[in-house]
C-alpha cells in the first residue's frame, strides 16, 4: 500500500513537472536582439543618441516641405503602430514617429525611468537633434498623455494637438480609483525598486509574447477579422527587443507613482491651458478610454473638436488607417496648420 501510495505521489509529481515544463515551452519567449528584428529597421530607419543616453529608434518621411506632424505610439507599441498614417499622409505632410524609451528597436536605457515626463523629455530631445521646432503633435493612449505633456510644456512649439483615445485624465466618473495608486504599488523613487525588478518579475516578464499581446489587442480591437497571427506576430515581436518586457513592467510601475503624485483628477485641471487647435479622436468601441473621457477632453480644451471613429476600439489609427487619415487632413487644413 505503501509503496503503492509513493509511485502514485510520484506520478502526480512528475505530471506537475511536465506540465510546468509544458507551460514554459509555450508561453516563455526569449529576447530578441536587434539582428533578429531586421524585417523593421526600413530605408527610413535612422539611430540616433540622445543627450539622456538612450539611442533612439525613428522615422522622418513624407514631405519634407510639408506641416509636421509627430506620432507617439502608446504602452506595448512602436512606431509600427503609425505605418497606416504615414502611407496615407506620407504625399502632404512630413511625418516623423519613433519607439519610446523601452519600447521597439530604441529598447531600455542607462536610467530605466519611463514616466510620461521622461518619454516627454525623449521625445523634444529627438526633435532639436533633428532641428524641429513647430509641429502638430499626435499621441494615442500612453502616447497622448505624453503628447499632452508636450503641449502644455512646449505650447509654443505645438501648432497642433491630435489626441487619439488618450491617456492624461480619469478614466471614471469621479475620477481614478485612488486605491491603485498607493505607495506600494506606485513605488518610491529613491527606493531600488522603482528601477529595479526583482528576479520573480524579470522571470514573469518573459511570459509577455503573442498569447499575451493577442489577449491586449483583442479587448482593444473593435474588428477581431484582424487580428490574424500574421497580424499580431508583426506586432508583438518588437516588445521582445532586449530590456523592453522589463521597461515595460517599471513603466506601470513608475507612471502609478507619477498619478499619484498629479492627484486623482491627473492632468485635467491643466486643460484649459491649452490653447492650441485640438482634435479628439475617439473609437465609439473603445473599452479602455470610454467616450466620456474624449468628451471631457473636447469639453476643456478652449480650441477642442471630437471625432468619434465608428466600429473602432482604443487604436482606430490601426483599426481604420484610411479614414483616421482623412480625419487629421482634414482637420490640419480646416486649421490652417502649419502653413504659416
């Protein structure tokens, strides 16, 4: 019986051992290097070091004589995200897009802070390197927070705002839930841990990979016919680059800590600073940033129209490439922007 009872534990044992090994085998992916993400460095690709240290990603195309018109991406994306505008922008306006800190082919770097005020910094560091100083900027999600805080840092530089299912305000009614932002979770910035994971997060973060990208996209994508694998492979392989899974975690980490610190309304009070031609763009399906938020955004911002993109979710720039397109021109030339 005895004995018996052993091979049986050890049965169980070994399952619970091959399933673990299982698990791995599936859902482990490893980093990818800079060579095995080729297929996105394109003829426009350009590298650049930037006075923070990081060795920044981009794109400037299009018309060089035309408006300009800078795209931030959002959280878990890359300047891939933008590819639909640029082809359908790309005869008008001059077009510049690059990966974040901790994102793309710009990847982690020395100081491992990736607040909106960093990526804000990031990002006007990239256009005085490359001599840009009037734009219209657009951001979406994570993106258009950053674009906000461009906007109200920088509102000389900024003839336009684009704000594409943004980040920046509550997303509810009265509010964030402060119980999100307490100092365990937000992290303290004298603390290790604020740019420091531990071993157990660094081992989870591998987990991150197309099972996990394709859940994300699916709860922000309005039409499910396009999120083939091909799809969501194109994707989800730059988020494997070297050190971003990681950035990605103390992006969450550090940005809890940086609402906490704006308050629970965030950036709302500041809107009426902004004076600036505005577009918000809306997705009528988006889950993430409910209609009301783009109506705030309209509602406090003094220069401010909606768009709201039918049978889109949270990236309708990615959704409907070609109408989202329209959209903009049609808003910069309504404006008169940058034909000053």
């Amino acid at each position: 019986m005895v004995k018996m009872l052993k091979i049986i534990l050890l049965s169980l044992l070994a399952l619970a051992v091959i399933a673990v090994i299982g698990v791995f085998a599936i859902f482990y992916k490893s980093d990818l290097t800079r060579e095995d993400l080729a297929e996105y460095v394109t003829d426009e690709s350009q590298f650049i070091d930037l006075p923070n240290g990081a060795n920044m990603h981009f794109r400037d195309e299009g018309n060089p004589d035309g408006p300009v018109l800078v795209m931030i991406h959002g959280g878990f994306g890359s300047l891939q995200n933008w590819e639909g505008w640029v082809e359908n922008l790309s005869d008008d306006y001059r077009l510049i897009s690059m990966d974040l800190l901790g994102h793309g082919l710009t990847g982690a770097y020395p100081e491992q802070i990736y607040t909106r005020i960093t990526e804000r910094d990031a990002v006007h560091q990239l256009l005085q390197e490359i001599g840009v100083d009037k734009y219209t900027v657009a951001g979406n999600s994570f993106g258009g927070g950053i674009a906000l805080e461009m906007a109200l840092a920088y509102p000389d530089q900024v003839e336009g705002l684009i704000l594409v299912d943004s980040e920046g305000i509550p997303n509810g009614e009265d509010g964030y839930d402060t119980s999100l932002f307490n100092a365990d979770d937000a992290g303290d910035p004298n603390s290790s841990e604020f740019t420091q994971l531990s071993w157990m997060e660094k081992l989870g973060s591998k987990f991150i990979g197309p099972t996990v990208v394709r859940s994300v996209m699916d709860s922000m994508t309005a039409n499910k016919d396009l999120l083939t694998k091909q799809y969501v492979d194109y994707f989800s392989r730059p988020i494997r680059y070297e050190g971003n899974r990681e950035a990605q975690i103390l992006m969450f980490r550090q940005g809890l800590y940086q609402i906490q610190q704006n308050g629970p309304q965030d950036l709302l009070p500041r809107l009426p600073e902004l004076k600036m031609p505005t577009l918000v763009m809306q997705g009528a399906e988006d889950t993430l940033v409910p209609m009301r938020v783009g109506e705030k955004f309209r509602d406090n911002i003094e220069n401010a129209e909606l768009a709201v993109i039918p049978a889109a979710g949270h990236m309708p720039m990615m959704e409907k490439p070609k109408e989202t397109a329209q959209v903009v021109r049609d808003f910069m030339e309504s404006r008169q922007i940058g034909l000053n």
